[in-house]
C-alpha cells in the first residue's frame, strides 16, 4: 500500500511538471498608436529573445572621482561582453542622487538591448511628436516610442530620461555617419502581475558600426513647465545638425571636410549643447549630471598637445596652407574654453580645472611662438595650427575677439595675471590694425594674412557679436570704453543696417 501511494505521488509531481513546461508566456502588448510609432521595420518588429546576462560584477569602486565645491561624481566604467557584440558603459554617481550614463555597443548583432526594468508604479510618459512639433504626454501603460529623448516619471518621483539609440558607421579621420533607419525605440509593455516592463533597443549594429545612447537616473521629475534639458537635447538633434554621441559633440561634417556626405557627422569641439545646459542649470535639476558628463567625455578628447582637435581633414586648409587632419581650431578650442569657465562657475570651482590649465598651457606655447607682432608690440594669433603645417595661416578678427575675451575670463577664473597680459597684447593688436579690418563698403574684412594682406568674407553678425562681447566685458571693469572696438562695430553696424541683417546684439 505504501508503494502504491508513493508512486501516484511521483505521477502526480511528474504531470504538473510538464504542465508547467507548456504554459505560455506573457504576450506582448501591441503598441499605442500615436506618433510615437516607430515606422521603420526594424522598430515595428519584436525584438529576439536577450541573450544571456554575463555574470554578476564584483563590487564597484570608482576608477575616478569628480570633486568641485559643489559636486562630487564617482565615475564608474565598464566593459561588458554579450555573445558577438559589447557594451562598454561610463557613468557618472553624482552627489545630487543623479546617476547619468553613456553607452556605447560595437560589434555585431541584430538589435542591442540598452535598458530592461520592470515597474509597479503608475506614471507617466513623455515624448516629442515631429507631426506636432511639440512634446506630449500619456500614462505608463503599453507604448512604443522613436522620440530622441524620452522621459519615464513614475509617482514616486523616480524618473528615466532616455536618450534613445543611434546607429553609425565609423568612418575615416574619426568622423562617423548617421543611419537613421536604424535608429531606437522605446517599449513599454504591461505585465500579466500589474507592471509595465520598460525596455530601450538599438539595432543594425555591424562590424563597422557603433549604437550610442545615453539614460538618466533621477529620484524626482522634470519640470515641464520650462524649457527642460530633454526639450533642449531635441532642439539640438531634431533637424540632423548634431548628436551627442558616446564620446562627444558631434555636428554635422561642411562639404569640404575630408570625408563628407550626407549624414556625415564630426566631432566639434564647441559642444554648444552644453552651453545649452548650463544656461538651463538655475531651473532643472538633471541639468548638473549631464554637464558632468559631457564636459568629462570633452575632457577625454584633449590630445597630447592640450587642445581637441577637429579630426577630419579640410580641403581649402590642406589646399591653402597644407594643414591635415586633426588640426587645432582656435575658436572651437576658445568655444569649449567658455563652456568650461561658465561650468566653474555653475558648478564650483575645481573639477574640470586640468583641462582647462592643460589647454592653455598649448595655447599660450602657440601664443608665444607663431603670433605676429603689430606696429606697437601687439600679438595676432593665427586661427589654426598642425604639429605638421607647411605655411603659418591667417588670423581672423572673430578669433581673435573671442580668444581675448576668453583669456580675460579665464584670469579672473583662476586668478592668473599673465593670460591677462596676453589677453592685453591680443587687444593691443586689434587697437594697432583698427581701421585696416574696414572695407570701402563699412563691412569689416574677414582675416588678415602673415604679408598684411586683407581677406573678405566676413560672417554677417558673428564678428560683431564677438566684439561686443569683449567691449562689454572691458567696460565693465570701469575702463574706459575702448574706441577702436566702437569704431568698429560701428562700421559693421552700418553694413548691416544696410544689408538688412539681423541676429546681432541690440544691448
């Protein structure tokens, strides 16, 4: 009898065993339509099954950390294998409680998946509707998304900013281009327990290619009310001008850049994308964690000279004065040097001030050693430079507005007199070719060459600009306003009155 029982009970345990292995699972939930909607193939289709996670990590500690009077990030980095392809992973602790990081996946897989996380919490989903040209908003439930940047904020506060996956192809000279048709998507699904499980892919990733996305941790909401730092990451990448990229700024290549084409894309030094963060800085809690992040992958891109270089070659620079690829831009460089100086003083003193000594450390060397002296001892200081460049180029009067002023922020800064003297030296040079930059027509000329001869092609309000700037800056100290810097602009000013101009300073 004992037997008996034992064996329906080992018949029993068997026939629920082999139910349970023919259950089904949880079936994926259509999309919304809206549109979000993805509308490539690649987007509309389910995903394959993920491949198996890797083990799980030993404990992190930081490889470094980001310290100003304001701040601290711990940054972690990290490099994961999932069968034929990898994700390499860099983020950024931030002691605010925003944890921000970039991703990047090389090597080759159909789709590459991102982010994987299960909620039980109501919330909500916001994203940009290009048929609307604005941002809606609909509760977490089932969903598929193709928006840049999309935002998670759960009732708890706890909110995920997805900058979704692009896909490029690395090309020559460090420039890479852009496959749209390839491009991420956002999926939130509901679960049979009363969860939506949220996951971001990336597909087309090949040999030659790379996906790049970036997520954002936040233990509070955005404020839609304003002009938030999702809203302004659209702005920048809608049109196709740019992409923030794993490792930097990228816009989109001139047609003289070696290579070029369509969806051509480059880094540039001037990440005005930061610029736009840190102006949104006062009014957006997530905008600290981005600005760490982007000036920190800025950071990685200084070369062994101190400056970052713009990596394509350029035709009328190769054809004109034989500088190659990877040359130095004075005014990209000045660029990210403001971004760096109005970053000291958003987010304290402290954690990006390497950089920035490095960089003008290369700048006051090349300062001292390819300037062209003026009649009263001023300094013009040439727009490019190449460790192998066969003629010394012009300077235009743009650049050399810009690098002054710059260097007189950068003195203040870190309370150095002598890149105030250089800035003095810089503004000596302006004072001493003055009326020279003034074309028959009040427009100003664009450059002038190491013989003294005067190039056109002025931009038309950037120069303008540049030295309002720097008057403004002047005559803040109390100086007296200086009037070659008036007669100047005066000049300009006539020209695009004239010419019907716009864009320029008013103040």
């Amino acid at each position: 009898m004992h037997k008996k029982l034992t064996l329906i009970l080992i018949l029993i345990l068997v026939l629920v065993q082999l139910c349970a292995c023919g259950k089904p699972q949880a079936e994926s939930s259509p999309a919304a339509e809206s549109e979000a909607a993805a509308s490539s193939g690649a987007a509309s289709e389910a995903p394959p099954a993920e491949p198996d996670a890797p083990d799980s990590p030993p404990a992190r500690t930081p490889e470094r950390v980001l310290k100003s009077t304001k701040y601290t990030a711990e940054v972690y980095s990290e490099t994961v294998q999932y069968g034929q392809y990898q994700i390499e992973s860099c983020e950024y602790a931030v002691s605010d409680g925003v944890l921000a990081a970039r991703y990047r996946a090389a090597g080759k897989s159909p789709y590459v998946r991102f982010f994987d996380q299960t909620v039980t919490e109501a919330g909500t989903v916001w994203y940009y509707d290009k048929s609307i040209g604005d941002w809606r908003s609909q509760a977490l439930g089932d969903g598929l998304y193709v928006s840049p940047v999309v935002v998670v904020e759960l009732v708890s506060g706890q909110t995920y900013f997805l900058a979704l996956p692009r896909t490029f192809v690395m090309r020559e000279n460090g420039s890479r281009e852009y496959l749209p048709e390839q491009d991420g998507v956002l999926r939130t699904t509901k679960t049979r327990s009363g969860g939506v499980r949220i996951t971001m892919d990336g597909y087309g990733l090949d040999t030659d290619c790379v996906v790049d996305a970036l997520i954002l941790t936040a233990p509070f909401g955005l404020d839609w009310s304003v002009d938030n730092c999702a809203k302004a990451w659209v702005t920048y990448v809608k049109n196709g001008d740019s992409h923030w990229c794993f490792d930097g700024y990228f816009r989109k290549s001139p047609s003289n850049y070696i290579p070029s084409g369509e969806n051509y894309y480059y880094c540039c030094a001037a990440s005005y994308c930061i610029r736009g963060y840190l102006g949104r800085m006062s009014r957006c809690k997530e905008a600290p964690a981005l600005i760490i992040l982007s000036l920190d992958a800025m950071a990685q891109r200084q070369n062994q000279y101190g400056y970052v270089p713009t990596t394509p070659g350029s035709e009328w620079l190769q054809g004109d004065y034989g500088i190659g690829p990877g040359f130095y831009d004075t005014r990209f460089n000045t660029d990210l040097l403001e971004i760096y100086i109005k970053a000291a003083r958003r987010l304290g003193k402290g954690m990006f001030e390497q950089t920035m000594t490095r960089y003008l450390g290369f700048y006051t060397q090349l300062a001292a050693t390819s300037h062209i002296t003026t009649e009263n001892g001023g300094w013009l200081i040439p727009d490019y430079w190449h460790p192998d460049e066969l003629t010394a180029p012009h300077t235009s009067l743009n650049h050399q507005a810009s690098e002054c002023l710059a260097l007189y922020h950068a003195a203040d800064l870190l309370n150095r007199k002598d890149l105030r003297e250089l800035a003095d030296r810089m503004l000596l040079a302006i004072e001493d070719t003055g009326s020279g930059w003034v074309m028959p027509n009040h427009n100003l000329y664009y450059s002038v060459k190491p013989d003294g001869t005067y190039v056109e092609g002025d931009y038309p309000y950037l120069t303008y600009n540049d030295l309002f700037y720097l008057r403004k800056y002047l005559t803040g100290f109390g100086k007296e306003e200086n009037e070659t810097l008036t007669y100047l602009m005066g000049e300009k000013l006539q020209w695009m009155q004239k010419n019907g101009v716009t864009g320029y300073e008013k103040g």
